[in-house]
C-alpha cells in the first residue's frame, strides 16, 4: 500500500472565538517538557502541547495580541522539528490583517424634527450605533415596522403593504412569540443572528437606514446600548442604532400613537404603521480597528511524482477568547483568561 501520495499542507489558522479545551499549569515546567521529543504520537506528546498552548503565559491566545503571536511561534518551531516544508520563502507565518474591534468616532448623531420643533439626542445616553453599522448619514420619515420580520411563508410580513424605501425603519426585538427558541419565528430571532437578520431585511426592503428599540427599561443593561464586535457581520450596508425607550416613545408620540399602542399592535397584526409628521436624521460613526495576526502553514510533501502535486488541506485553530469580553459566554467580567476547563488525559484520547 502507498501513503502520502498527495502532499499534505497543515494549516494552522488564527480564526477569533474557535474552543480549545485548556489546563492550568506552572509555564516554566510546561516549556521544559514541550521540549522533549518524542518517536512517536501519544497521549502525553499531545497533552504537553495543550498544556503549553493553554498555560496562562498565553493569555487565552487573542488573535493580535503578543501571547498569539507567541502560539504561532511555537507551532512554526513544531512544524520545523517536524521536517514540514514552510508554504512560503518567508517561512511557515502568513500575516494577514483583519478587523480586532470597533469603537465610537467622534460624528455620531440623532436628531427628531417634528411639528414641535427640532430635538437632538446624545450618543450612548439616547442611542447607540450598532457595531456592524455602516459609517453614514440616514434621514426621512419613520415606518414603525413591528418586530421586523418579512417571512411570507409563514403568512406574516411587517413590510406587507408599504414602501420603506429612503425611509428610516424603526423595529422592537423578539417576535409576536417573544424570544421563543422553538416557536414558528425562531429563525428570525436566534440568539446572535436576530439583529443581523433584521438589519438586512430593512435594507433589502430598501430603508435608508434601521432603528432598533431598547427591550430593556434602563438602556444601559441592554446589550445593543454597548459596541458589540462581530467578526462574520462587518457592515450592514446601511445605518443601524439603537435607542432607548424614551427616544422611541417621543418619536412615536410626535406622531400621534405611543409605544405601548403600537407594541400591542405588533403582537396582533403584522401590518406596519406609518408615524406621520416626524422626520429623523442620524449618522453613525463607527471605526473599524485593525489588528494583525499569524497563520502557520507547513507541507508534508507527497511521494507520488503525480499525486504530490495535489494538495490535502488538515487545518486548525490556535487562537481562543483571550481575557473574555466581545465573543465569550463567560459568565464573569472581562480581565480573566478565558481557560478554566480542566480535562483529564483520558480525555485527549477522543
């Protein structure tokens, strides 16, 4: 029988938020015993190379922090004791640059003119751009559109019957089921996904911009009121912002309804209702900051004078959560690494 006819490239990628279970130990002894080889795969040879990746010295390996670029490193030497040829002439580190986190500009705005007058609004008090949102300015008439959810199939579509398009779309959270995980609107209110799905439904509706209401009483304990990164949804492709409750009361009753009405209304009928007589214009300002960070790419080269030319892709991620925060479901503050599972070596086996 003949093996490694293809090559084999080995990658090991930083992807952000990927688990990895991880041990607790003194960093010192973990280094001396990594460097140990030995002839051949076993329990032990894997669980010093956790016990290492996963020591405190790396800081929950954050893609761009200094303690991945460390976990890098100690794949590439791996991958070189290894007799792995790098992918590249610069060695085994492909730098790539991605986005690490977002934070405020300076131009964030929100203002209401109604028959009354004009009323601006403050940055994180009043409202707050959503991290996905574009960086842009979004004004017209408002369209309270109920829980934002367009879904024909299941006979309810809160832009049935009117044209959003230049116009600002305002939407609460959940659903006419709540939150309900195994209802008939799960899918348009899945944990991590609902914002996302909602903020695109206005824009392919053709809304100029989304305004999303606080569910919480004190805006401050809802979730959207803080910049949330999320690396698969970089830009929405049009403005999106939250706003507390009072702000979209005061919207709602410059145009004669009130929130409470219009709410009530939503979990009975999916039809949307025009607030007439009040035009909003805000612009959000979020900056996109770069981070820059490592995959580590080897090749074991296949011995078939045909075959080797063909490529098989074995890939990984090293990179974890860090010290928590944005992407960790940690319950306790940020500042603690984000590695306090404790695994036996019988468990490495599986």
């Amino acid at each position: 029988m003949r093996v490694r006819q293809g090559a084999l490239l080995i990658l090991a990628a930083a992807a952000i938020g990927t688990w990895v279970p991880t041990v607790r130990f003194a960093s010192a002894e973990v280094e001396r015993r990594v460097g140990e080889r030995d002839s051949e795969v076993s329990a032990e040879r894997i669980a010093r190379h956790v016990e290492f990746l996963a020591s405190d010295k790396l800081q929950g390996r954050r893609a761009g922090t200094p303690a991945a670029d460390q976990a890098a490193d100690y794949i590439a030497r791996q991958f070189k004791g290894f007799n792995l040829k790098p992918a590249a002439t610069a060695g085994f580190l492909q730098t790539f640059t991605f986005v690490a986190s977002v934070k405020l500009g300076s131009d964030n705005s929100f203002q209401m003119t109604a028959p009354g007058g004009s009323h601006p609004f403050k940055v994180t008090d009043d409202f707050m751009p959503l991290a996905f949102s574009s960086s842009a300015r979004a004004s017209g008439q408002v369209v309270f559109a109920g829980f934002g959810i367009g879904a024909p199939e299941l006979q309810y579509d809160n832009y049935a019957g009117v044209d959003v398009s230049g116009r600002i779309v305002m939407v609460m959270r959940g659903s006419p089921e709540g939150d309900n995980p195994h209802g008939r609107f799960s899918d348009y209110t899945s944990v991590g996904l609902e914002i996302q799905k909602k903020t695109l439904k206005a824009r392919e509706k053709g809304a100029s911009g989304i305004i999303f209401v606080s569910d919480e009483e004190r805006f401050s304990e809802d979730r959207l009121s803080r910049l949330h990164h999320d690396l698969n949804f970089l830009d929405a492709g049009i403005p999106a912002v939250a706003v507390n409750q009072q702000v979209a009361q005061a919207i709602l009753s410059a145009g004669g309804s009130t929130l409470a009405e219009l709410q009530k209304r939503a979990k009975e009928s999916p039809a949307p209702s025009a607030v007439r007589g009040v035009e909003i214009e805000f612009k959000t300002d979020v900056v996109k900051v770069e981070g820059k960070a490592e995959n580590v790419v080897g090749i074991l080269q296949g011995s078939d004078p045909t075959l080797s030319s063909e490529f098989i892709v074995l890939g990984a991620h090293y990179d974890h959560l860090g010290l928590g925060g944005s992407g960790s479901l940690a319950a306790r503050p940020e500042g603690q690494i984000h590695t306090e599972l404790t695994i036996t070596r019988r468990a490495l086996l599986y």
